[in-house]
C-alpha cells in the first residue's frame, strides 16, 4: 500500500479505495498532524491519498470511492449552533460530505441574532452553479432562504442541477424567537419548494405559518397539519412537536401521504436545543445520501438529536437561555467519567424482541422473515438468540439481519457470541453470568457498541456497571419454557433489581400481552421495557404480537407518565 499526498487549499481529506466510509471518516477526523512534512499552515489544504498500487494520482472518478454528498443551502450561524455549521457538523457526525451553499451570514450568538447579511442573489447562484456543476451531490437540504429571489435561484438551479432528493426545513424564526424569514418567503416555499420537496421538516410554528396562521395544539392537530401540508406537494411531512404545551414526550408525526406514524422520543431536560431543526433535517438529508428510505432516515435523524441532547445537556457555551449542543459526540468515547457509552439510547429497550431459531424452524419462517415482521410491528432492538446454529449459518443470518435492522433503524444485537458480533459489525451483544464477561467483551468491541447483561441480583448488576455495560437484562421475571432451568425472580424481585442498578433495564422471561403492562406498572424509572421471545416468535403471526405489545407498552407508559 502506498500514500500520495497533494497539497491545495484547507482541510484534510483521505480516501482509500474499496475503504468502507467510516473508516474514511474517523481517518479524517482523528488523524493527527503528525506528519514533519505536513505544514499546518491553514492556508494549505493537504490532499493525502492511501492507495493499493503506486500509479500517480488520477482524475479518474471510475477509479475513486464515491462517498454520499449532502448541500446545505442555508444561513451561517456565527455561534455555529445552527445553521450552515449545525450542517456540517450532523452531515460529518452521520458519515456524509457536505458541502455549503450561504444565503445569509448571521451575527449570532447564544441570546439572540445580532444581525443579518443577505447574501447577494445571484451570489447564491454561483454559489449553487460551482457546487452542482461539479460535485456529485446526492440530496439537497435547505435552511434560512432570506429572500424570495434566492428560493427563486434555489429552484431554478435544482432544475439545472436535479438531485436524487430535497429535505426542505422551512426555516422562518430562530430559537431565540428572531424572525429569518418573512411571510413574503411562505409563497415562494407554498408555490416552489414544497412541490418538488421529498420531505418537509417544519416544528409547530412554521406549519402554522405555511398554513396560514391555523393554531397547533395537540397531535391531532398535528396530524391534521401534516395532512394539508402534504396536499401542497411534499412527498412526505415531518410535523415537529418539540414545542407541543404539555407533552412528556418529543412527538412528532411522520405522514408520507398514506399513513400516519407517530414518533415519541424522550424530552430532554436541557436549554442547550440550539440548531436541533437544522441538525435534525441535516441528518435526514445524511441517511438518505447514504441510501436510506425515509421513515428510517427519519427514525435515526430523531434518535441522533436525542442522544445528541442528551450527551450535551450539561455543557456550557455562552451566557444566553439556548445554547448549543455537541454534535460530536461519537467521536469521544465516554462521557465523564463515567463508563456510560454515549452511542446507546435507553429507550430502544421499550420492545426488545430475542429471537429462537427452534421457534421460526416450528413455523417454518426464515430468521430474516421474523426479524422484519418484529421490527414492522414496533420492535426497538432485535437481539439474536441462535442457541442451535452452526457458526458459519449464524454469521450469515446476522449479516442478513443486520441489513434489515439498519435500514429500519433499529439496533442490532448477538446473544452469547462476541466473534459473531464483530464479525457482522453488530451494534453489540447481550452476555449472561456464565459467557465473556461483560469487561472483557468491552474491550474486545470497544467503547462504541452496545453491551447489556443478565443480572438477577443487585450486586450483579453493579458488577455490570463496574464492567462499562450499557443496560441489564432482569430475570426470570415468570416462568418460562424458552431458557431451561432458570431461576424466577418474580416481579419483587425484578423491583429490588431496578431500584439498585445504575443501568437500564429490560425485563424477560415469560412476559406477553397478558403481563406486560403489570411489569411495565412496577414504577421504577430505569425499567425502559420487555424482552420478549415466545410472546412474539412462537405466535402464528408475529406482526400482530409485535403492533399489540407496542401498543399494551405504549399505554402503560402514559399511564404511569400521568401518575
Ligand atoms: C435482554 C436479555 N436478557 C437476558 C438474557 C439472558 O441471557 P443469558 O443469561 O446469557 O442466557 P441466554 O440467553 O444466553 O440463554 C437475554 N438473552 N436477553
Ligand atoms: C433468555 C431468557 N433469559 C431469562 S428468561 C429468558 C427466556 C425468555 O423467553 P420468553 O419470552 O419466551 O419467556
Ligand atoms: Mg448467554
């Protein structure tokens, strides 16, 4: 293998044939200037390139890895928490180039925007031209357009220059309430950008605006909004629930002109939301550069802010009510001190569903089949539990699996085997008391994935926090028939589990439609949900199971949020 380097104008870029991209990234992102022939002058870009053979750099693209492009069309921010520098940092956060297109330059900060500079229309426009011309640009995501003329030069240049997609966030205020846009701009974006949008991300107030000042109040309301939105032409409609008056919960609804899905994450306690709009359409735009479909780009764009606000929710910038947060936290392994992993999101607990090859073999269905009909009926995170296969069939099946779980965005994790976790590059694995120990397992899959462990008592479970796992699994919580002789703790016992751990918790063993709301009624803030194995596989129809314990968990967790 040998290195070309070439040296032109200022930031580092590495590419390596056939390199998946997320080596390329992290290899761009963590490389440090060590190189003495490296001049770190920010004037010099410095064009490194690792290559197979040690043929001279070429232009041509055949030969080169094409990595999935994002243009963002939007207002610099000077305090970088929204806006144009909210852009890159989600595009570089999810894996995806993203180049820039600035309408308007903001002085900005923490308390409010200062002042704005329109930029020049037909300065946007060869702006656009010299991006669209040249790169090879998968989506478009716009923000602040400040002037009918530049939604006017924006339309004109994406008829020029068609992209294979068009996430439109119809930016009109800034968090700190500043207007960025007038109603002038709601018809250019009515009559132009909604029409050819593939998505449009608007939060309460910005549907209301676009449908002329109707007042939002509820999820019915939402949906509602959501319906006529999409009457005007987007392919598909993101209504933003993040202001909603007494909601416990995130809420948004998806609406793609057939059905209505309602998105709830966990509100998170924090004033550092800054650029969470921008953030969250620019990382839509990412998954679908990188080939996803939308529900699941949407799914994981909601997931990412979460776990985004949540890493952050501490940090300390300016001196204004909203700051902004750290997109970046992938790139840092641990947060604090602390051995939490900051990749996991608690909440994809709520319906865990652990697969059994003797039960899809009793059904005669493939493993891939029963993944994706757990997952179309509300599964959050699927675990494969293959106590009969040989490794070679399980490492195929979980590659399979894998597929699907990612383009659905929901995790994926192995039982027992490390070896076939990292060999499908799982999102974790699940051990119990009597496999690799949960610290070893950490070391051998590193900070980023996903550990949890069966614990049945509370000094196992502190054990499992000591080891840097990220959740427990709790039980026997009933009997049951799927794991042969295994002690039943009961739901007291499950309780005295929840209240010692540190950790999440999942509840297993013989939990169905019957029980679950009795165990999810415990009242112990960490249990996040059930793991779920007969109840789902060993049913003549898993879709079904899986949409009605979603539902049973689902109304629990409302009633117990109202108590
Ligand atoms: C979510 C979850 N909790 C507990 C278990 C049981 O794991 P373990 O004790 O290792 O038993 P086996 O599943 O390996 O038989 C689990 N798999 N998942
Ligand atoms: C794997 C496991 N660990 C504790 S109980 C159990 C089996 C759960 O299966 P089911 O949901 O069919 O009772
Ligand atoms: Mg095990």
């Amino acid at each position: 293998m040998a290195y070309t380097q070439g040296l032109s104008s200022s930031c580092l870029f590495l590419s390596h044939k056939g390199a998946p991209q997320g080596f390329q990234q992290s290899l761009g992102l963590n490389l440090p200037f060590t190189n003495s022939r490296i001049n770190s002058s920010l004037q010099t870009r410095i064009f490194v390139e690792l290559r197979e053979d040690s043929a001279p750099m070429t232009s041509d693209h055949s030969k080169k890895m094409k990595i999935p492009h994002v243009l963002t069309v939007a207002g610099s921010d000077s305090g970088a928490g929204a806006g144009i520098q909210a852009d890159l940092k989600a595009c570089a956060a999810r894996g995806v180039y993203c180049s820039t297109v600035i309408t308007a330059v903001t002085a900005q900060n923490t308390v409010g925007v200062q002042g704005v500079s329109v930029v020049p229309e037909d300065f946007v426009a060869e702006q656009l031209k010299s991006v669209l011309s040249d790169m090879q640009v998968d989506v478009v995501k716009t923000g602040m357009l400040p002037s009918i003329g530049i939604v006017n030069v924006l339309s004109q240049g994406l008829r020029e220059f068609p992209v294979r997609a068009l996430v439109v966030d119809p930016v009109m205020v800034s968090t700190s309430g500043d207007v960025l846009a007038g109603p002038s701009i709601l018809a250019g974006f009515r009559e132009q950008l909604l029409p050819i949008a593939d998505i449009v991300t608007p939060n309460l107030k910005e549907a209301s605006a676009l449908l002329g000042g109707q007042q939002l109040e509820t999820v019915a309301d939402m949906c509602s909004a959501a319906k006529l939105l999409h009457d005007m032409g987007p392919r598909n409609v993101l209504v933003k629930g993040g202001d909603l008056p007494d909601s416990l919960d995130a809420v948004d609804i998806f609406f793609d002109g057939k059905d209505f899905h309602e998105l709830r994450s966990m509100r998170i306690k924090t004033c550092n939301t800054h650029g969470t709009g921008c953030s969250l359409a620019s990382c839509i735009a990412a998954e679908l550069a990188k080939g996803s479909s939308m529900l699941p780009a949407v799914k994981v764009a909601k997931h990412y802010i979460e776990t985004a606000l949540d890493y952050s929710k501490d940090i300390a910038i300016g001196n204004g009510p909203q700051g902004p947060f750290d997109h970046l936290l992938r790139l840092k392994s641990y947060v604090h001190n602390s051995c939490r992993q900051v990749g996991f999101n608690p909440s994809d607990l709520f319906l865990y569903a652990v697969t059994d090859s003797r039960m899809n073999k009793k059904w005669g269905r493939s493993i891939t089949d029963a993944v994706k009909a757990a997952i179309d009926g509300g599964a959050t995170i699927i675990q494969l539990r293959e106590k009969d296969s040989e490794t070679q069939d399980f490492l195929e099946a979980a590659k399979a699996c894998f597929k699907i779980c990612h383009s659905h965005g929901v995790p994926l994790l192995i039982n027992d085997r490390i070896d076939v976790a990292l060999a499908c590059d799982a999102d974790g694995v699940h051990v119990g008391q009597s496999d690799m120990p949960a610290r070893v397992a950490r070391t051998l899959l590193g900070p980023d994935k996903i550990i949890g462990v069966s614990c049945k008592t509370p000094e196992q479970a502190h054990q499992a926090w000591i080891d840097g796992a990220d959740y427990i699994g709790c039980g026997g919580v009933y009997p049951t028939n799927t794991k042969e002789n295994n002690l039943t703790v009961g739901l007291d016992g499950l309780k005295t589990v929840c209240v010692a751990s540190k950790l999440p918790v999942v509840a297993i063993g013989g939990i169905g439609a019957s029980n679950a709301s009795s165990v999810m009624e415990i009242g112990v803030p960490n249990l996040k949900g059930v793991a779920v194995v007969s109840a789902l596989f060993d049913r003549e129809c898993i879709l079904t199971e899986a949409r009605k314990l979603h539902a049973i968990l689902t109304e629990s967790m409302l009633l117990q949020r109202t108590h």
